[in-house]
C-alpha cells in the first residue's frame, strides 16, 4: 500500500528524514516587527541567526501556521502520485491551530485517499521521533490503521518536559500564564514545565537550580523505563543547549538497556520563538512497535 506522511515544520527532521521520498512538510513561519520573515527550518546556520535576531528585538515576533495553499498542493500532488492513504502528524492543538488546519483540508480529499490526523501534542523531537517511528513501520509493511492505533496510544503515553532560562516568552505568546511566568522569574527558580494530556504548557515542579532539574530528569527516565520494559525512545531538544542536554543523555544512557533508542535535536525558529535560546526538552516516547496489535 502507499502511503504517505505529512508533517509540519515545528518537528525539525533530521536532513535523513527530510529526504525521504513518502516524508512531506508543510511549513511555519516567523514574522518580526520590521516584516522579515523566517521560515521555519532547522538549518543550523538558520537557526543561529534566528537566535541572534531574537536576542536583540525589543518586541516578540509572532508566529503563523502553514499557508493553507501547502496542504492543498501535497494532497493534490499525492492523489495525483496514485498514495492510497495518508497519515498526518502535527504540533500540539493546544498550542497551535495547524493540527486544526489539517484536519480541515484533510476531510476534503476523504473520497479520493484514506486521511488520518493525529495530534502529537507536543513538538520538536517528539514528532520526529513518531514520523521515524510511523516510516519504519511502515516500510515493515504495517497497515497505517495499525500505525494510527499505535500513535494514538504512544500519544497519551508519551511525557514531555520543558525547562526554559526566561519564562516571558512563553506567557506573552500566550503558551503560559502570567502567574506562573511572574514567579518563575522572580523567585529565580527553574520551574520544569510539562505538556500535559492536553497538550498544554503547564508548571509541573518548581526546582531551584539547572542541577536539580536533570536530577528530576534522570530519576523521570529510570520510572519510566521500569513501567515500559519494552523499549522507548529518550530524546532531548536544545534551543542553542546540545552540550547541556548531552551532558544527560550520557550520564544516563549507561544506565539503559539496549531496547532504549535516542534522539537529539534542535528547536527551530517557531517553537524557538516562544521558549528563547538556552531551552532544553527531554520526551520519552513509546516505541510505537510495543503498543500496537502484530499483524497477520
């Protein structure tokens, strides 16, 4: 069966990834005061000059979801390439309105190709982690109904965690409350922030130091892998902080077994936009294989 994936910038695939031939992207973007435009990209030398932009602007771009012309090019395009189905995997609704936008467009091609949407409910490494997964299944021959069960339970399993340098960002984007942004500056503590089932950005833990913070990190990744014995995927997300979030992963990973994969990537210009340079994620992802019913 062919079947093709969609998925939107804020994943930052891997150049392996991007290229993949069934692997289409529809494209975010960032707009400052003075009309320059960055589209989203993880291009590093993109992103370093996206960064340095940002630290010097007074006023706080403002982020737009993909041209709603690019989803309706890929499904024309993919009709027209005979795919049978399509599995659409996007940033968190809660925090954007392109998983809505897909769904949209999507619904309008149901007669020609079988469409299926999924709400990630985070960003960055957590979808790229789910469009690898999703490609390799599927080059395993498994049904994308199968897939899409898979995905929708590594969804709800899925935990994603946020630690940020400056919290302002966030709640003038509106991803935040002011009261939690207020005292996570104030009191000068690293409060570690988490997408909750929702898929919202919510104040999981006030810790008072970055030490503290990855302490919470390795002992979240040694709960989590007692409970999914099986196998998942570690992986960490840097805003322009890969030596910091390596420093985990390698104090950690001698600790894990090999049914344990991992993932590093950076945050690009959109999600970059609401949590500033310094940021660092860390997700633990179900290993879509683990969850889903095998196939005959």
């Amino acid at each position: 069966m062919k079947v093709a994936i969609i998925v939107d910038s804020t994943s930052y695939l891997s150049p392996t990834l991007a290229t993949k031939p069934n692997i289409f992207q529809v494209n975010l973007s960032v707009n400052f005061a003075d009309g320059t435009t960055y589209q989203d990209a993880s291009n590093p030398e993109i992103i370093s000059e996206f960064y340095k932009r940002l630290k010097s602007e007074k006023q706080l771009p403002t982020t737009s979801q993909p041209q709603v012309g690019e989803y309706y090019q890929i499904m024309e395009n993919l009709v027209a390439q005979h795919y049978e189905a399509v599995i659409s995997i996007h940033l968190a609704s809660a925090i954007s309105g392109t998983f809505q936008q897909a769904q949209m467009v999507l619904k309008e091609f149901e007669d020609r190709i079988q469409t299926y949407c999924i709400d990630s409910k985070g960003s960055s490494v957590v979808l790229e982690s789910l469009v690898s997964q999703t490609h390799d299944l599927l080059s395993k021959g498994y049904s994308p109904e199968v897939i899409v069960e898979g995905l929708l339970l590594a969804v709800e399993e899925a935990q994603i965690y946020l630690m940020v340098e400056d919290l302002n960002n966030l709640s003038k984007g509106g991803r935040l409350s002011s009261t939690s942004a207020f005292f996570g500056n104030v009191l000068q503590i690293k409060p570690l922030l988490y997408f909750d089932q929702e898929g919202k950005i919510v104040l999981f833990e006030k810790i008072r130091s970055t030490k503290k913070v990855y302490q919470r990190w390795e002992a979240l990744i040694m709960a989590y892998n007692e409970a999914h014995p099986k196998g998942f995927v570690l992986a960490f997300a840097h805003a322009q902080a890969e030596e910091q979030v390596m420093q985990v992963l390698n104090k950690t990973k001698s600790k894990l077994g090999p049914e344990v994969s991992f993932l590093v990537g950076s945050i690009g210009p959109v999600i970059g936009t609401h949590i500033g340079a310094g940021a660092r994620g860390m997700a633990l992802i179900p290993r879509l294989e683990t969850l889903i019913t095998p196939e005959n």
